[in-house]
C-alpha cells in the first residue's frame, strides 16, 4: 500500500510574480506554495476531529 507524503521538507525552487513554487525533498512534488498552506491546515483540521 502506498503512503502519502506529508511533505515535510520543502525549498523554493520558483518565484513567478506572486506566485512560490517549492519542492518536497522527500518525494520530488512541486506545487504551489499556497497549495502547500493549504495541505497542512487540512492536515490539522484531520487531527482535530479524530482526536
């Protein structure tokens, strides 16, 4: 079974305007740095309801 990265690790690998693109060091992913924000409140509302 696969697991998913939770990247946590990350660089700046592009600045485009407004825009920050980072990398994950662990899995090679490149998104958004805003994109990134939004993954790790996800993550925390994920833990909230199952504690």
């Amino acid at each position: 079974m696969n697991t998913v990265c939770k990247h946590p690790k990350v660089r700046v690998v592009a600045r485009e305007e407004d825009v920050e693109f980072v990398e994950c060091l662990d899995c090679g992913e490149v998104f958004d740095s805003n994109e990134f924000r939004d993954m790790q409140i996800e993550d925390l509302q994920d833990e909230e309801e199952t504690a």
